[in-house]
C-alpha cells in the first residue's frame, strides 16, 4: 500500500511540474525580456527594503520581477508583497487540495489534507483583506506625512487591520504545517506538501515586514 502511494504521489507531481514548466514556458514566451526593463534604482530599492524580511532572498526573488509597478514606493512595494502572498497561498492550497485526490490515502491523512485546504483558503481570504485594506491608506490624506489626528488615526487604523489579518494568515498556515507533522501522515506525502506551505508562510511573513517597514518609514516621514 505504501509502495502504491508513493508512485501515485511520484505520478501527480510529475504531472504538476510538467505543468509548471508549460506555464513558466508560456510566459517566458509572452514577455521574453523583463530584466532590461526594470530600473535598476528601483531593483536596488527592493534588496534594500528585503533586508527587513526573514526571508531576504525570497523576498528579493518574488519581488523583482513588479519592480516597474513598485517603483520606489514603500506603500507599492507591501501591497504587492501582500498580492504575491495571496498568489503563493492560493496555489499551496490548489496543489494540497490535489494531493488529497491520490487513491490508497488512509482517512487521517485526507483529513489533514483537507484541515490544511481549509486553513489555507482562510489565509488566502484574510490575505486579500488585506490587499484592500492597505490599499485604502493614503486615500484622502496623501503619501506624505500624516497632518493632523484624524488622518494619523485613519492611517493606524488601517495598518492594524492589515497588521492583524497578514498575522491572522500565518496562524493559519502555521495550523496547517501543525496538522502535516502528525505521526499518522506519511513521511512521502508530507514531503510533498509541507515545503510549499513552508514557502507560502515565508512569502507572507515577509509581506508582513514589509507592511511594518512601511508603516514606520510613514511615521516617521
């Protein structure tokens, strides 16, 4: 039965990859040369920004590639930090919600899956929160310094909210590895899926501090 799990697991991430690289092929084609265009002030301004993180070499290596729509704006820079992790998270779930298909699974281990499904579509919705969210700061105040107690108050207002949903995100994230290192799941199949959560919770740890960085880089303006 083992045996018979790990080649089905070995057939559906083949099948994954191979699709991924279709994908990464196709996009290669539709916008062959995106280096050249990026500012490389703005490039600096991103691995500068990314020492912040936990993670600075995902940081940088997510980040790069927006770096003509961040340009050199701290605000730009966490809301897409923000959009990438929803991107990531979402994908994670698709990927382990897949995996919870593979015949031979004993019925702990699909209900891993599934808790982890759940946790992470609750990362995703609380992600894109606060994509919204942190998209509002600034409207009807202006990027410079904050004037006046009702706009400081809007702005911490705002922050918090993204401050506590992108936390809110990891928590889920962080249940969903909890689940996948239970002693009933099978070492193969949590190889397969707990690197990509990892990954995901990386990917919005650093968005949320990058959030922070701008949120004390707009105090101190």
């Amino acid at each position: 039965m083992a045996s018979k799990l790990l080649l089905t697991l070995s057939l559906l991430l083949l099948t994954l990859i191979l699709h991924t690289f279709g994908t990464t092929a196709l996009a290669k084609r539709t916008n062959p040369n995106p280096p050249p265009n990026q500012n490389p002030t703005t490039t600096e301004f991103i691995k500068s920004s990314c020492k912040a993180t936990r993670y600075p070499a995902a940081c940088v290596q997510t980040l790069s590639g927006y770096a003509s729509a961040i340009r050199q704006s701290e605000q730009q820079l966490a809301v897409t930090a923000l959009s990438v992790s929803v991107s990531k998270t979402r994908s994670c779930a698709s990927f382990v919600k897949r995996m919870g298909s593979v015949k031979g699974m004993k019925p702990r281990e699909y209900n891993a899956l599934r808790d982890c499904v759940e946790n992470m579509n609750d990362s995703v919705d609380r992600l894109n929160q606060s994509v919204k969210e942190l998209g509002l700061v600034g409207m009807g105040m202006g990027m410079g310094k904050a004037k006046g107690k009702g706009k400081a108050k809007d702005f911490a207002w705002h922050v918090s909210n993204v401050q506590t949903w992108v936390s809110a995100a990891i928590t889920d994230q962080d249940t969903c590895l909890d689940g996948l290192d239970g002693p009933h799941v099978d070492a193969n199949l949590r190889a397969s899926v707990r690197p990509r959560v990892v990954y995901a919770s990386q990917v919005t740890s650093n968005a949320l501090a990058l959030v922070n960085h701008f949120a004390s880089k707009y105090r101190s303006a």
